[in-house]
C-alpha cells in the first residue's frame, strides 16, 4: 500500500513539473503589481464543494443519462432535472465525441469484446467498428481496458448497472460531456 501512495505521489508531482514547465510565460511570471506578501482579498476564496449529485453543466435537459468522460462518472437524471444517481465508471478504450445519443439496443446477458461475461448491456454509440454502450461484469470488477484491443465496454458495478438497464431503454437519451 505504502508502495502504490508513493507511485502515485511520484506521478502528481511530476504531471505538475510538467505542467509548470510548459505553462506560458503570462501565468508563471509574476505581474509587475505583484508582491511577495498575501494581501487579503487578493484571491478569489473557493467556492463550495460541488456536490456530487449535481448534473454537469450543459449536459441538456429532460429525462436522461449524462456519462462525463473527464470525470469517469455517470447521473440518471429524471424529467424534472432531479439526479436520480450518480456512480463511477471505468471508461472504455474506445469513447464517443462529446454529444447527444440514443440508447439503441440492450443485452442482458452476453460476453463482452474482452472476453469478460458481461450483464446489462445499454449501447448508445458507434465509433467506427466498435459498438459503446454501458455494462457491468458478471463477476463485479472493473478493471481498465487493454489499450491495444477497441473495445466499447463502459464498466460499472453491478448494482449500478441494475439502475442504469431499469432507467435507460431503448430510444432514451445519453449525453457524453467532456
């Protein structure tokens, strides 16, 4: 465990390297206004946490599934705009544009194209071949993707595939943000 929290900081500290070494000049040089000491007021203090039930922005509106790919995350979202449940997921290798889909057919059981029995299956895109839709694996995991095969696989756990197969037949809308 120690092991993985090490690795991990490792990575953070070296994204933020990168991203501090690449970072145009107007945002890491200081401006001539500026000076050593913290003025009060100076900065904007953080807003509220959002909370995690809160739909994405610009997601649309009306009864629908809203998957955001940055956030790996899902929201069933009734009619009323009210968010019925939200869960994590683990995105697929191959993911849709940004954009607004149909919910166009449903499995409720099959063998997923990783090899892995899959339940609950709700697919809402194409992306060249390889078909994009929701599932959960019969035995609970939700490992990452191989990167080398195009597969289509959305995971979630069971139970929250059991809610998203009641909520989103075939014809409902799925909206992919960002």
């Amino acid at each position: 465990m120690a092991g993985l929290t090490a690795a991990a900081v490792a990575a953070v500290g070296f994204l933020a390297y990168q991203a501090s070494a690449n970072a145009p000049d107007s945002v890491t040089a200081p401006s001539a206004g500026a000076s050593a000491g913290v003025s009060p007021g100076a900065s904007p203090k953080p807003g509220p946490p959002r909370s995690p039930m809160a739909v994405p922005a610009d997601s649309g509106t009306g009864a629908r599934v809203v998957y955001a790919l940055a956030e790996r995350r899902v929201w069933l979202v009734d009619a009323r705009e009210k968010s019925l449940r939200t869960f994590p997921v683990m995105p697929s290798a191959v993911s849709p544009l940004p954009g607004e889909y149909q919910v166009s057919s449903r499995s409720g059981s099959i063998k997923g194209s990783d090899g892995v029995p899959i339940e609950h299956v709700v697919r809402f895109a194409d992306v060249g071949d390889v078909s994009v839709g929701f599932s959960a694996a019969q035995d609970g995991s939700m490992k990452a993707p191989d990167p080398s095969m195009k597969t289509g696989g959305v995971r979630m756990k069971r139970t929250d595939g059991n809610a998203l197969w009641t909520f989103a037949t075939v014809g409902a809308t799925v909206v992919v943000v960002p």
